[in-house]
C-alpha cells in the first residue's frame, strides 16, 4: 500500500479518536463529585465519611420515571504508593445502590444492593441527599496497610451503565446526556 | 497464491466471528438474561472487526488502483469483474435491509397497543384509588388515636401504642420529635428493635392542619401504609411530636397491588426503551449490511483476483516470449476450463518455440561448419573455382582462381564478367566462353582454353556445371579450371620422346646395315669392274650412302626434336646472347637492332641459341634470292602490352614473304615450303618458346619480307622491370 495512503489512513484515525475521546470528556456536564472525606477507624476498619453530590441528568429521570432501575455505583480503592513502581492496588471495594420508582405508591425506592436493605422516598431528591450522605463507608483493615509505605485512597460515583437494559446501553455510550460519572478523587490516607 | 488463500481464509474467520456477535447481539438486545452483560463487548468487538474490514478492502482498493495506473496485465479486467459482483450483490443487500427495517419497526410498534397501555393505567388508578380509600381511613383512625394519646403522659405510651396497635391493626405506632428521636415506640413484629424511619420530607410536610399518608413498600413485608399525625403537645423548647402509624395492606390487596404495579412498571419500561430498542435493532442490521456489503466487495475481490490470475501470468509470459525468452514456463492450473486450456496451450507453443529455436541453432551451426570446411577446401584448391550468378556477376572466386588467371582475387569476386573482360584484357578468352556457355548449354560442359597471360602461355581446362539457385528464376554457374598448360606440355613431351625414341631406335636399325652394305659394295666391286660399269655402281651405291645419311639426319633430328633437354633457364642478357650467335654469320648477313636497356631474362640459351640459329637460317635462306642482298635483322626490345611486359625479338627477312595458306600451320612438324630440310626448324623454335612460356608468331611485312616475331614474358621482379622499363620510355 502507499505510504502516502497509510500516513492519511493513520492520522484520520487518530484524529476521530481524539475527537471522540474529547467529546466524551466534555459530555461531563453534570457530574457526580465526592467532597469532605474523612477517615475514621472504627473496630480495626478504616472508615469513610463523605459527601457525594448527585446530580441525575433530565434522560436518567426520565428513565427512572418510566420504570428503568437506575445503579449507582461509589467505588474506593486503596492504595499504596511504591518508590519504583505504579501503585499498588491493595483494596478495592464498590457499593451498588439501585434507584427504582415505585408507581403505585409514588415513591422513589433506595435499595443497598450489598445489604439487602430498601427505603424509600417521596420524591428524588430526598433521596439523592439520602444516597450522597457516605457514613461510615469500610474501606480496609487497619492491619493490612503497611507501616512504611504512604497510602492513598481513590473514590468515584458514577451511573453504571452496564446494568441499565440492553437497548439502552448504545444511546447511554453514544449519548452525552447520559454520562454521568464524577472523577477520581483522590486523598492521602491518614486517620 | 497460497498467500492469497491463507489470508482468505483468515478472513472468513473474521466475517464468521463477527456474524457470531451480531447473532449474539440481538439476542442481547431482546433482553435475554444470557448475553446481556456482554452486550457491550460484542458492540466494540463488531465494530472493531468491521473497521479492520473496511481497512483491508481500502487496502485492496489502493493495490487495484495502483495496478491499473501501472498498466499491469489483468489489472483492468480485475477492476471491471470487481465492479460488476459489487452491483450484482450490493443492490439486493440494500433491499433485503430495507425491508427488513420497515418489517422490524412495524413489528416493535406492534407490540405496543394504546387500549393495553390505557387499560394498565386505569388498574393502577384503580389500585390507587382502592387503597386511598384504605388510607383515608386508616388516617382518621391514627388522627382519633392521636388525639387519644396527646392527653396521655409519656409513661403511658408506649402501653398506649401497645393496645391501639391491636386495636387498629397497625403493623408499628411510634411516637417520635421533630428531631427524628423516638419517644415510644410498639411494633407487631417482636424481632423489630427500629422502626422505620419516616423520611424527613414526610415529616416536614405535617402540621397539625394537615396529616400525612402515604403508600410505602417495605422490603420483605409488602405494601404498608404510612400516617404522620402531628401531636398536639405543648412541649418545651418549641419541640414538635408526631405519632408514625404503619399498617399493612391486606395480603390479597398487597398482591394484586404488586401485579399491577409490576406490569405496569414493566410495561413503562417497555414502552421507554421502544425507541432505544428500535435504535438497538436498527444497529445491529446496519452492522449485519455493512458486514455483508464488506464481505462481498472482498469476496468480489478474492475471487476476481482468483480469476484473473492466469490471465495475468500469461501475459507476462507473452511478454517475456516477445523479448525472446522461450524458456518462460506457466505453472499448470488446477481447473480445466478455457483458462487452463490457454495455459497449457500457452506452455506448448513455448516449449515448441523452445526447440525449434534449438534446431535453428543447431543447423546454424551445421551450416557455419560446412561453410568454414568449403571455405577452407576451396581455398586450399589448387584448381581455380568461380561460381556466378544469372546475372552474369561473380559471386565468388577462390585464390587459386586469381593465381592462375593472374588477377587478385578481390578484383574477380563481385565484378561482372563484362566489365572483367573490360578491365582485364587477359581474361576475355575465358568470359567469352563463359557466356556463350551459359548462353547455350544446359549441361555440364567441359572444354580447353588458351590464355596468354602475364605469365605466359596458359593452357586452362574448364568445366562449368549450373547451379540451381532455389530463389531466383535466374540460376547460377560454377565453373572449375586447372592450369594444364604443364602438364600438357609434359605429357606432349613424354608422348613424343617416347615414339621419337622408339621410332629414332626402328628406323636406325636398318639403315646402318643398308649403309654397310652399300659400302661394301662399293668397296668390293668397284675395283673389279670396266669404268662404266663402275661409275653406275659408284653413283648408285653413293646415291644409297646419301639417302641413308639423309634419312638418318632426319632421325636424327627428329629425335633431336622430340628428345629435347629439359630446359635449365639462367639469368641471361639477350642482347648478348643474340650478338654472339650473330658474329657466326658476320654484319653482312645479319644486322642487329637492340634494345640498349632490355632487362634480363630467365631463359635457357643453348636453346636460345639453337633458336636463333634456326630463325637466321630461315631468314637468310629466304632473302638469299633478294636482289639487294639485304641482310636479316634482329631487333629486340621491350613490349609493354596490355597482357603485360615482354621481350621482343624478331628477326625480319627481305624473301618474298610467306604464302598465306603456310602462314597458320607453318609452325606444324614437316611443313615447310622448303625442298630440302627437316621440316622441323620452325616447329623446334616454337617447342623451345613455348617451353620458356613464350609466343612466336609470323607475319608477312611491308612491301616486302616477312617476321618471325618471339614474345618472351618477363620473369623478374617487377619492381626492377618497371623501372627499367620506364627509363626505356623515358629515354626513348
């Protein structure tokens, strides 16, 4: 093939790639975020208190109203930082949250799908306030970080997409309005 | 070709993996449990493996276009086969998608009835209103209990809630602050230690005008319903309470509330993903066309370039036959279809060509050996051999050929016979009886030729055959000769001593006796007898004695003339030579006139001298009988002909000139128009010039007299002769 040929065909892709990458990046208007964590040990665990705002965008209401399960997933990872190396990942836990709309009572249904545990609300944004109080959140055990090596610990909220049904699943990637996620934010362990 | 096959098949894996995920992907989409997760996966996994498609058939394309802007052999052709399976598959494919398109969104808008949609609602509204009149009551009946207990202390509360819990088949009464801290609380389930919370919006929401109630589903326990009564306790620090009732909804009401609610939340769902399952099913027919229009165009490819493949080796293999390579091979075909007949076809002319050029070579070759070997043999020939064409050119003529005709070679080669006529004065002789041999026989011809030459006298024996030519109408000739000129004259000479010798020995033998006898008489009788009788007999036997001396004289030179000596030429001054003999007979009888400046001659001079003597002879005996008495003369000098350079010698006689009739054969043995003599003289002077390569001739001179004229070639360098020759010129 022409070289000519593969040096246009090379920078073509990577040009639609940047696009779509940044598109994608910028589609991150309304964002989750993570604000005010402290760490507390209680029982030999690392806890976690921290506040995560929740913003659910105009097409994720509307999904829910129409009886779509909304999965909200607050992930935390522990990690110990390492001279040489990348950090190691030492913890990784991820709380699942469902979101239903219960059209019989009219009421917005908050369920731990970890604990089992349900409540619900009159309407959403009481529940959002419920869901974005992170109280006594179990990151890891106090005996399996060791002395001599820094920590830190990385939170992210997002919207699971994967859990939303099939059909939707292509409009949600493709789609900015559908993007929620808040970044990784990152904080240095210390209790 | 192989590595054409191996990536084929690579990418009809690929079309077959990807067809795989597109069967997975709709299955996913219609919400099967089993695929849903991997839905995603198989989205980018398609999309991925389309991309590399569409990269590869860009990549072919890019090939084809350059083949053809190149000009390579079969590229166009390729290109019009690939077009041709694009329109021919493509346009069906379209169809086919299309149609399928229409059928799929029919057929999810189908799915979806207005009357089922409206009918779910009205049983949701149905169930809504059926508990809201549960709820309206069990709100008064928690505002009655509520004003019961307001009255009451704390301490008899939770006794209070206790009994009312029975009372109103309440599932939970708890007495709590606006704080959300639980003053009393009773529950009928005993492993209950918290009761549910009520939400603080519910709370915010009361006041003493207006009560809360609403439908709560409790995990695990169903529909319950909630009152949020506002309590009326004067309380310090502005505290506020409130009594929370929770009753359960009947279990058969709790169960077909849940059907309905789940129907109708399933089918909310459904009708909210119609769209977004119409979009699913759209994209994944559209991967499954673009797949399939992929696959074609490539398949278009493969096959045509499978196609094509022969057409372009042999074009390349006409190519290389064209420039002269027969070796060019094309490997055999696997079908047999007029492709590979073109093939093999093709392979059989090449190989053909191959070895008819091989015996091209090989002939070539045959001929240059032959032509080399007759070159060689005809120019080692000692005989002359001229091959001439129907136009009357020399073709070719051999060295021997220019030896004995005295001409260079490359003077004879190439000329026309006329024009060396024209040019060589000596040759014309021999083009005469070329042309009228040619002109005339149609079959080998053989014949005796005379040239007089530089080198003398020639004798040449030439045979001439012809020469079909097989490429003009006009044949050719050949023509062979030999310089006999000494042979002949060997064999004459051998010829003649031999009879000369027999016939010398015959005759003698007789006449010896015949003279003894003769003698004898004489001797014995004449004494004896009367002086007349006497004198016949010595006339008689003296008549005898003379005869027979006579006739021995003859034999004698007869045999003289046969039994000549071989002739031992020398370096010799003719003028000298001449002298000499001429001081015998005295200036009075012979007058000579030489050439001051004659060159030297290669001669024999004693028979030169017999020569001379002969002609002197001759010539006094004629101009005996002239009234002047004039003298013979001798005149040398040098005779530059158009045969070449010669010595001149003629002795010129005053006599009354030869007879005419005598004048052709006086030369002959035994002619002479003398009584007496041998007969012999004149032909012993033209043996002896013809040995040494001369000419002699007669001629009747002018009033009076004739010449024996003598021509004898130079035999020396030419170089001296010329010069020689010019200061003659020069000087006369």
């Amino acid at each position: 093939m022409n070289a000519a040929a593969v040096r246009a065909l090379a920078c073509g892709l990577i040009y639609a790639s940047v696009v779509v990458i940044l598109g994608l990046k910028s589609a991150q208007a309304n964002e989750f975020s993570v604000r005010n964590a402290q760490f507390r040990v209680i029982n030999g665990v690392i806890n976690m208190d921290a506040d995560v705002d929740l913003p659910l965008t105009e097409a994720a209401r509307e999904a829910l109203s129409n009886g779509v399960t909304l999965t909200v997933v607050i992930e935390s990872e522990v990690r110990a930082q390492r001279a040489l190396l990348w950090d190691e990942s030492i913890a990784n836990i991820r709380a699942i949250f469902a979101i239903e709309y219960h059209a019989l009572s009219d009421q917005y249904v908050l369920r731990n799908v970890n604990l089992g545990l349900t409540q619900s609300y009159t309407n959403l944004g009481a529940l959002r306030a419920e869901l974005g109080r992170i109280r006594a959140f179990p990151l890891i055990g106090v005996s399996r970080l060791a002395a001599d090596q820094d920590h830190s610990v990385r939170i992210q909220a997002r919207l699971d997409i994967e859990s939303l049904p099939a059909p939707l699943r292509p409009l949600a990637y493709l789609s900015t309005r559908w993007r929620v996620s808040s970044d990784w934010y990152e904080w240095a362990l210390r209790w | 070709m192989a590595r054409l096959m191996t990536s084929a098949w690579s990418v009809v894996a690929l079309v077959l993996l990807l067809l795989g995920a597109l069967v997975l992907m709709s299955d996913a989409t219609q919400d099967s449990a089993r695929f849903s997760e991997i839905y995603s996966t198989l989205l980018v996994v398609c999309t991925l493996g389309l991309i590399f498609l569409a990269i590869l058939i860009v990549a072919n394309l890019w090939r084809l276009r350059t083949q053809v802007r190149r000009d390579e052999a079969g590229a166009r052709l390729t290109f019009r086969m690939i077009v041709i399976f694009v329109l021919l598959s493509l346009p069906p494919v379209f169809v086919v998608y299309y149609f399928s398109l229409q059928v799929l969104h029919r057929g999810i808008d189908s799915w979806f009835d207005v009357r089922i949609e409206s009918a779910l609602t009205d049983a949701l509204e149905l169930g809504r209103t059926s508990l809201g009149i549960r709820m309206r009551e069990q709100l008064r009946q928690t505002e009655s209990l509520g004003l019961e207990i307001e009255v009451l202390g704390r301490e008899g509360l939770t006794l209070a809630l206790a009994t009312a819990l029975t009372t109103n088949q309440a599932a939970e009464l708890t007495v709590l602050s606006d704080t959300g801290a639980i003053v009393a609380s009773s529950s009928s389930d005993p492993t209950k230690l918290v009761p549910h919370q009520a939400n603080s919006s519910a709370l915010l929401q009361v006041s003493p005008a207006r009560s809360f109630v609403g439908l709560e589903p409790v995990s695990g326990a169903g529909l319950h319903v909630r009152a949020v009564v506002e309590l009326s306790i004067p309380a310090a620090g502005g505290q506020r309470f409130f009594l929370q009732a929770l009753y359960p909804v009947a279990e058969r009401m709790n169960e077909l509330a849940e059907t309905v609610q789940t129907a109708y939340a399933k089918y909310r769902e459904l009708a909210y993903l119609r769209d977004p399952l119409k979009f699913s099913f759209t994209l994944t027919l559209s991967l499954v066309l673009v797949l399939s229009i992929f696959t074609a165009v490539w398949t278009a490819f493969l096959s045509a370039r499978r196609m094509v493949a022969p057409l372009r080796s042999l074009a390349a293999g006409t190519q290389a036959v064209a420039e002269g390579d027969y070796g060019t091979r094309l490997g055999e075909p696997a079908r047999n279809d007029e492709l590979g007949f073109l093939v093999t076809s093709f392979n059989d002319m090449t190989s053909r060509l191959r070895s008819a050029r091989d015996e091209t070579r090989q002939s070539q070759g045959l001929v240059e050996e032959q032509r080399t070997y007759l070159e060689a043999v005809l120019a080692r020939m000692s005989s002359g051999v001229m091959t001439i064409d129907g136009s009357h050119h020399v073709v070719t003529a051999n060295d021997a050929a220019g030896q004995i005709l005295g001409v260079p070679q490359d003077r004879i080669e190439g000329a026309n016979l006329a024009a060396l006529a024209a040019n060589e004065p000596r040759m014309q002789p021999l083009v005469e009886l070329l042309q009228s041999q040619f002109s005339d026989t149609a079959h080998d011809w053989r014949t005796e030729l005379t040239l007089f030459g530089p080198n003398g006298r020639q004798v040449l024996i030439c045979r001439g055959t012809r020469l079909p030519s097989p490429h003009t109408s006009a044949s050719g000739y050949v023509v062979v000769f030999d310089d006999m000129t000494a042979l002949i004259q060997a064999e004459r000479n051998a010829a003649w001593s031999e009879v000369a010798r027999r016939l010398a020995h015959e005759i003698k033998n007789p006449l010896t006796p015949i003279q003894l006898s003769a003698e004898r008489l004489r001797h014995k009788y004449l004494g004896h007898m009367s002086d007349a009788e006497g004198a016949t007999l010595d006339r008689l036997t003296r008549t005898i004695v003379n005869q027979v001396e006579s006739m021995k004289e003859m034999v004698n030179a007869f045999s003289d003339y046969a039994r000549s000596p071989t002739t031992q030429p020398e370096t010799l001054d003719l003028n000298a030579l001449i002298a000499d003999v001429a001081a015998l007979y005295g200036a009075k009888l012979v007058m000579l006139a030489l050439d001051r400046h004659l060159p030297t001659l290669e001669a024999d001079p004693n028979r030169l001298r017999q020569v001379l003597h002969n002609l002197i002879k001759n010539a006094n005996e004629a101009g005996a009988d002239n009234a002047d008495q004039a003298a013979t003369e001798i005149e040398t000098r040098v005779a530059r002909t158009e045969f070449g350079d010669y010595v001149e010698l003629e002795v010129r006689d005053h006599g009354p000139g030869i007879p005419e009739q005598f004048l052709a054969s006086m030369f002959e043995p035994y002619v002479s128009n003398k009584t007496r003599g041998t007969g012999l003289g004149l032909a012993i002077v033209k043996k002896i010039v013809e040995e040494h390569g001369g000419r002699v001739s007669a001629r009747n001179n002018q009033p009076a007299g004739a010449s024996i004229v003598i021509q004898l070639p130079l035999r020396q360098a030419e170089g001296q002769a010329r010069g020689s020759i010019a200061t003659a010129e020069a000087g006369s």
